[in-house]
C-alpha cells in the first residue's frame, strides 16, 4: 500500500479525445497527460497518445471532426492495450485531474476495465472547472468554460481540432493561474 500524502502525490491532467459523447458505444482516440509535481507545479512529465479505434461504425462525425479525426492522421496510433498501459505506469499513485472529469474519467475508467490494464490512480479525483468556480465566481464571467478563462489569463486558446495534449496543457496553465 502507498502511504505517500495526498499533497505529494503527482497530479495527472488528463483530456481524452473520443468518436463520440457515449463511453458504452464509443471510444478513445486519443489520450494527453500532463503530470504535475504538486508541490512545484513543475512538468514531471507528459504523454501524447494517439490510439487506434477499432469500431469507427458507432463515431460520432460531429465528435471526429471535434477531434481532427482522419485516418491518415492516425498512422502512429496504437491499440488501446499499449495505450493504457503507458497511460498506467506514467500515472501509478498520482491523483486524477481533468477539465472536463465526469466525461475523461468514464473513458480512462473503462478503458482500464476493457484492457484489463491495471489502474494504480489514486481514488481522489480533482475537477479543475470547481476550482476556477471557487476563485472565479464573482469575475462577471458568463461560464466556467476552459476557453473563457484561457482568454481571461491571457493564454492562448486550445486550437481547433482538439488534441489530447493540448487540452490536458491548457488544463495545466490554467489550473496554475488559479493556484
């Protein structure tokens, strides 16, 4: 059993891009991690995955092209098997955090099921739009969204379409600007 403190975990920003909004009938295309010291908030490390899908029958074409879908754009993309198991061993016992983590963590959860990979996340998990909410929610913003307060911080926005990384990285600068 790991008994490193809560505080001193690494934190694993996460962003999946996926063929569509439903984890039963649809599936990880891409994964980006940006692992955080938590102490530091320095970059330990990051992970950029693209993951071959394998029932393209049941995307999504408004989610695809969300995600830059092409399948020539997809030639390095690897099983989802290999996938987690990078995934796994980057994130053993850091703490889970998205933008977006009802929709990130149902996918990781049930990838890590499907693949049979072993899932080593701490059980915390940190929901990145709670934390701008609390800090945020008398700065006249019409929502909480990443782009929103990308512009507000003066960061560049996530660019079109959306990859993992980028997501997981904006994540990242933001979630510094709020701490």
């Amino acid at each position: 059993m790991d008994t490193t403190s809560f505080f001193k975990r690494p934190l694993a920003i996460t962003d999946v891009e996926t063929t569509g909004l439903d984890v039963r009938r649809h599936e990880i295309i891409e994964i980006g991690l940006v692992l955080v010291d938590q102490e530091t908030f320095e970059i330990k490390d990051t992970l950029d995955i693209k993951v071959i899908p394998t029932h393209l029958e049941t995307a999504d074409p408004k989610s695809s092209l969300v995600a830059g879908f092409r399948p020539d754009h997809w030639t390095e993309a690897i099983p989802l098997k290999d996938a987690m198991e990078q995934y796994s061993a980057k994130t053993e016992g850091a703490v889970f955090a998205s933008w977006n983590i009802t929709f990130d963590w149902q996918f990781i959860e049930e990838a890590f099921r499907t693949t049979r990979v072993r899932d080593g996340i701490d059980y915390h998990r940190i929901d990145l739009p709670t934390i701008a909410w609390l800090k945020l929610r008398n700065a006249g913003l019409e929502k909480i969204s990443l782009k929103e307060i990308c512009k507000l911080y003066g960061i560049e926005p996530e660019p079109s379409p959306h990859r993992g990384i980028n997501g997981a990285m904006k994540a990242y600068e933001v979630l510094k600007k709020l701490i």
